[in-house]
C-alpha cells in the first residue's frame, strides 16, 4: 500500500505542482500571455488548495482515504481536461482553480491523514515510505513532461496526464484499505473525555499556532528556492552550468534524508530532528557565504536535506505532539498558512533577490532560524502544559 500511495502522489506531484516549470512557457505563448500569467493562475491554485485543506482532512477523518484520493483522480483528471483545451485566460484561471480543488484534497496531507486513520500513532515510518518515494516527482515528471511537449504538445501532454490519473492513479489509491481501523494501528495514549471535541482531542492553541508557523517558515524556504536557485547561485558566484549542478544535488539530498529518517532517526522524537532540519539551510547559508561559489553544491546539499527530512515532520509532528484523533482535519488547518504562503513565496523572493542579489540569502536564513527557535519554544511549551494539570486547553485552530 506504501509502494502504491507513493506512486500515486509521484504522479499527483509530478502533474500539478511540477507542471508549469514545463509548461508555462508554450502555455504562455500559445494564449497569447505572458508566463507570469500563467504563474499566477498557479498560485490561484495553491491558495484554493490552502482554503480546501481543512475540509479534505474532516471527509478523510469520516470516510477514509480511499474515497476522497480516487475523487480527486478525477478532479486532476478534468482539471487537466480543462487545460488542454482552454483558449482564454479567464480559461486558463478555471482549469487551474479546478487544479487547485485537487491539489487541496489528493497531495501529501492527504495521504498522510489516510495513514494516520489506519495506523494511528504507528503511521511515521509509512508517511516516511510515501516521501521516499514521491521525493522523485520532479526526477519523473520533468522529464516526461518535457518529451510530451516536444511529442505532443502541451495540450497534449496534459491529456496523456489526465490519462494517467485516471487509468493509473485510481487503481492506485484503490488500493488503500477501505477500514476504519487496521489490525496494526497503534493509537496515542486515551485522551480524557473532557478534552475531547467532534474534531478530536483540545490541544493547546499556542502550540498549534507554533506549528503552523514553522510549516509556514520552512514551505516559504522551499518554494523560494525551488523558483530562484539557479539565479541565487549565480548571484554568489557561480556559474550557469555550476549552479544547474548544484541545483541538481538537492534531489538526491532530500532522499538520502528520508532514508536517514527512515532507518536511524526514526528512533528520535520528531521535534529533535524537525530542529536539526531547520538548522540545515542558515547553515548551508553561512557556508556559501564564508566560501562564496565553491561552496554551491555543499549549499544546496544542506538545504536539501533539511527541505527532505520537513516533508516528513510535516506528517508527523502532528501526530506526535496531538495524537491520531480528529489528524486529518487538524492537519488541514495547521498547513493552511504554509499554502498560502507558498503562493506568494516566489513572487516576495524574487523581489528579494531583485533589491540585494545574493544577500537574499540572509532573508531565507532569517525565516529558518525563525522555525527553529519555535520548535525550541514549543517544547517548552508542551512540557509546561503536560506537567499542569490545570494549564487551559483550547481546540486546534
């Protein structure tokens, strides 16, 4: 079941979120706009899936995975429909809202909640699996993206997309257990009626709110430098083909993250090593700067690794810190900030980038030790609210 939702988030990543680093361009030239048109009609997209977060997780918390991951099968499926022959840009924003419906309810969150609704407290090393192995989403689909267009166009290549979704993705998801408990799930510790809701378990808002807001430091990291890091690199230094290389690096980096979580930290708390991860770019930071472009490659290792290993912490930490009830919803809501913020990350980077060239480096260090100091400060948090009894609770926002 692992090997299937991750191959069937390989393909939801490789064809939405992956697809206009291909496509914008002979997107943008066959309607007739500009690219960061077509950019922004993606970001739309993402701030419709921050919206429908919360409401994906509450239908798989009822329901199950299994029925929510194959119905978004189909909206990628029309959504990718409506590309392919849109003509407009009005037509353009609609396909990619429809995108966007998918996107909220068929990426990561998604299927780490399936995960949590079977295995509970035991899902971290299956949410590991799906991140190993749609770690290669951008190895996959940039690619095939790029000999579908250069085959078929990229109206094509959207329909050989929206095929896939639904001749491959569906049998895919499934292929998830339609149960409401499996034999193997290990639930965190009872929570006390008293601390219960029809959402789950009360948690403490601050802690939720610490959260949320490391989700959101460390999503804007990645977005930015998934859109600027060639143009960064050369900024410090480097050379074109240099900093295509180094850009190159991060792929594997994050991977061999996931395998290290996979086998050795697995064994650690997600808090210890959600902080080393966030730790990993300001250095990678301090690194080019005191070595200048030599130091590229060791750059974009370091915040591979970090952006790797936060993928996961994504999952759980959650898990960890609030437990398994009412995951799915709470989830949701916890990545709503992060979403939006990954909308508008490239476009206040860029700007960045534009006004101090390589010393934008120093906003993004800025934003990560920001998320580490507030996982060092939830801990203090949550082992002040779990030694007082009578420390207030409130629900998750």
């Amino acid at each position: 079941m692992i090997a299937a939702l991750g191959t069937a988030q390989t393909i939801a990543w490789a064809s939405t979120y992956y697809l206009p680093a291909i496509l914008a361009v002979p997107m943008a030239r066959d309607l007739g706009v500009s690219a960061p048109t077509v950019f922004a009609a993606f970001s739309v997209a993402l701030l419709v899936s921050a919206v429908l977060g919360p409401v994906a997780g509450r239908a798989i918390d009822r329901w199950g995975g299994r029925p929510v991951l194959i119905s978004t099968n189909l909206i990628f499926a029309a959504g990718l429909l409506a590309l392919s022959v849109a003509n407009s840009t009005a037509e353009l924003f609609a396909a990619w809202i429809v995108l966007g419906i998918g996107m909220g309810s068929g990426l990561y969150e998604a299927a780490f909640s399936a995960l949590v609704r079977l295995y509970g407290a035991a899902a971290r090393s299956s949410i590991t699996g799906i991140t190993l192995i749609a770690g290669f989403a951008s190895t996959v689909g940039w690619p095939l993206s790029t000999v579908l267009e250069a085959e078929f166009g990229w109206r094509g290549a959207c329909l050989v997309w929206a095929g896939i979704h639904l001749f491959l993705g569906i049998p895919l998801n499934a292929l998830v257990a339609h149960m409401s408990r499996s034999p193997n799930r290990v639930d965190s510790e009872p929570v006390p009626e008293e601390k219960r809701d029809a959402a789950g378990p009360r948690v403490p808002r601050r802690s939720a709110i610490l959260l949320a807001f490391v989700f959101a430091c460390t999503w804007f990291i990645s977005t930015a430098m998934a859109a600027h890091l060639p143009q960064l690199l050369q900024a410090s230094g480097a050379t074109l083909a240099a900093a295509v290389t180094a850009g190159a690096l991060i792929g594997p980096a994050q991977v061999g993250a996931r395998m290290l979580e996979y086998g050795l930290l697995r064994r650690f708390h997600p808090l210890l090593t959600a902080r080393a991860a966030t730790l990993m770019h300001p250095l990678g930071v301090a690194v080019i700067t005191v070595f200048g472009a030599p130091a590229a490659a060791a750059f974009a290792v370091l915040h591979g690794a970090g952006n790797g290993i936060m993928t996961i912490a994504n999952g759980t930490l959650p898990l960890a810190l609030f437990g398994s009830v009412g995951y799915g919803r709470r989830q949701g809501l916890l990545m709503v900030p992060a979403r939006m913020v990954q909308a508008f990350a490239p476009w206040l980077f860029g700007l960045c980038l534009y006004r101090w060239g390589a010393g934008a480096l120093w906003v993004s260090a800025s934003v990560g030790l920001a998320a580490s100091a507030a996982l060092f400060l939830l801990a203090r948090i949550g082992t002040a609210d779990s030694t007082n009894s009578n420390a207030p609770t409130s629900t998750t926002p």
